[in-house]
C-alpha cells in the first residue's frame, strides 16, 4: 500500500523529527522515506521518536542532492508553509491526496528544514505546491505534524476509493524534465530570448508552466524535437 | 475563532508531548487546553518544543479532576486509537469537526495518555469517540500527531468552502489561445520542424498539451516572445 509514494525530508536538523515523521507515516501506511542531507543520521533520538516504526528508518533512502532524490519521480508536490513571492500551483493536503492516488508511478512528497521549509529553487521542482491551512498568526508546523496530516488526508483518500482503477498514463520522471529545461534554456539562449547575465525570472516562469502540465513522453520528446530544430535553424 | 473548543489532554507523562499538542493547535488557530493530571508541568521541554506557543501553555488550565475537566462542556468527543469493548457512537475526524462546529456552547475534544489512551471509564463521559484510522499493523500514534490531525479537520471544516486554489490570474481567452498556435505552426513550419504536406497530429498534440495547462497572459507573452525570437534568427 503506497508503495509508490516518497516522503522526501529535505535537511532536516532535529533527528527525532526524522523518527516522529517515520512514526507519522507508520501510522497511515506508509513505507518510504527519503532523507535529503540530514544532519544526523542515523541517531538514536531518531529510533526513539520513531516508537517502533524502525523498519521505515532502517530501508530509508540517503541522498546528497535534492535533484536525485527526485529523479525517478513522475510527480513532485512540494509542502510549503508560507506563501511565496512565485506564484504556484496550490493544492489543500486533500487536493494533494486525491491527485497523488491517481498515480501509480512513483511520487514523491518534500518537506523542507525546520526553519525555513524548502527553498524556492528547490520548489521549482515541483509539479505542485501543497499548503496545509495554518492561521495566518501562527504557521509553525513541526516537520513531523505535516507529514502526519499529509499522510492522514492520502489514508483518508485510500479509504474512501477502496480501489484503484484506471490510473493516467504517467507523466515523465523529474529528470526528463530536467533535460528538457537545459535543453530549453541553451535554445533561448541560442536565439538571444534569454541572456544568461541577465535570465530574470524566465525559466522559473516556464517550469511553473510546463510542470503543472504533468507532460508524457510523447509530449517530452516532441517539445525537443521543436527545440532541436530550431538550433539547427539558427543563423 | 474556536474560543469555544477545549482540547484536553489527560494524564500525559512527557511533557515534550504537551508543548507539541500546543503547537500543534495554535497552527490550527486553537488556544483553550486544560491538563489534567500532567506528571510535570510547567516543564522547560514543553516550553521548547511548543515552539512559540507559549500563550497556550501560559493559559492553560489545570485540573486534579477527569469530570470537573469537562464539567462546563456541552459535548465531549473522546479521541480512541483502538476498537473499545464498549460500544460507543465513533466519529472520523472529519465528522467530528462538522459536529464540534455546530454548537456555539463549550465543547472538549479529550485525549488520553501517551501508551494506554484513555479508559473506560473515562470514554463514558463522552458523547462520542473521534477515531483516526491509524493502519490496522500501526495504531501507534503521537498524542500530539492526533492533535494536530483533529485540530487540522477543524481547521479544514472551518474555511470549507474557503479557497486554496491556484493564486494564477484566469487562463487567457480561446482567441489568445488561436493565435498563439497559429505563430507556433508557422514557426514550426520556419524551422522546418512541421511540414505542412504532411501535418500528421502535430498540432493536436500541442494543443493538447497546452490546452490542459490553462496559460496565464504572461505565459502567452512569453511563449509567443520565442517563438518571434525564433522566427529572428532563422537561417
């Protein structure tokens, strides 16, 4: 059960949150974790909080960059706290769980550092935003309380369907869409739409576009096509 | 906004446990919470990880006694991980958040020690048991994890209907959307990428693809700035 879903923790500080988000998710079903360059880890701050989901810690995944520990993932929802100053696609905890079970290929859930959530370069990555609804006044969520409210409303979501049946065609891996932004900001490059010295906020822009589109493969490779020939066509 | 509400913790050994149910709550717009029996509190580790949510722990009320706890609510929901003995009416916690905001009257919303919940006896004071549906392998649930699940319903029920959706502006007019996939075609068509003897289903594809995305007058002006910037500095 949910075993295409990753919970991705980016930098997390406090190991025990690491324990207490894998205990959090234990609770709902969930299996997978992923550690983007924690602090600590392993710890046994971390095995304490986990209060006996220590099966979840032992398979967890380490990684050194943010962008591998995405790159086998065909849709990212980043959680995000705060408005920010880019405007992104934002779903509700439930939005987010009824989007994330109508695939079934590998999906990954990111939660960002204690004190400051998960970078706006980071959350370039993701298809979507999700935002639990704090009051305005008071938006401090321990790590490990939105990863059980995320994981609350998936569980909520599953119960609900009681099956899965006619899932979309999936969309591409993260890095099929990597290459495509290269391959993208080197063409506007090429034709003088995009100065390097001076790239604004030009391909933040299209990631917004394009990752809420949740392109397939045969999208993918046609857009490089376009791109591959219009460098073959410059003057 | 939910003066009304008290969220009762009983006989809690951790007091880490009481500063993150704290938390948990101001997150979600709460502030009543009354002990009853804490082992230790105040205590410096709930100061700590209540995280900010210190006018919760400085307000809250403390009580020798289950019933005089609950003595001034008009309805009493009981948190419960696992199936009783005694039949009682059982809630989701989205069911009890619709309840819980009907009444205008004091209401509590209990929950029990940290490894055995709450007794019997004490569920008999309720009116209803709220249960989250933890997997059937892994009931074990943090007494602030449950918290901050059952505050979040609250929270969700309170601004139903509230709106999270997307901050992009509204998508661009079907006429915005023709012209740009008449300066696409003939930039394909420039780039030699589109041959117009033989469109086969290019252009449908694209449309598909751009279709479902729901552009954003700014994006339109980017994507038509390539393409003009492409049609440049053709060969």
């Amino acid at each position: 059960m949910f075993d295409n879903i990753n919970i991705v923790l980016v930098g997390i500080t406090h190991p025990g949150n690491i324990g207490a988000a894998a205990r959090a998710m234990k609770t709902m079903g969930l299996s997978k974790m992923r550690l983007v360059q924690p602090k600590q880890f392993p710890n046994a701050d971390a095995t304490a909080r986990a209060c006996g989901a220590d099966d979840i810690l032992f398979n967890v995944q380490v990684f050194d960059s943010y962008e591998e520990s995405l790159q086998d993932c065909h849709l990212v929802f980043g959680a995000s706290a705060r408005q920010r100053m880019i405007a992104w696609p934002v779903l509700t905890p439930k939005a987010c769980a009824e989007q994330a079970l109508q695939l079934q290929a590998p999906i990954a859930i990111v939660f960002g550092r204690e004190n400051s959530g998960l970078t706006n370069k980071e959350l370039e990555h993701c298809n979507y935003l999700v935002q639990i609804p704090t009051d305005n006044t008071f938006s401090s969520l321990n790590v490990a309380a939105a990863v059980q409210v995320i994981t609350y409303e998936l569980r909520m979501e599953e119960l609900k369907q009681g099956n899965f049946d006619s899932p979309l065609p999936p969309p591409v891996s993260a890095e099929s869409m990597e290459q495509l932004y290269q391959h993208l900001e080197q063409t506007l490059i090429d034709i003088k739409f995009l100065n390097p010295n001076h790239p604004r906020l030009l391909m933040r822009r299209l990631r917004r576009l394009f990752n809420r589109t949740q392109l397939v493969d045969s999208e993918i490779n046609i857009l490089r096509g376009i791109l591959t020939a219009t460098q073959e066509n410059i003057k």
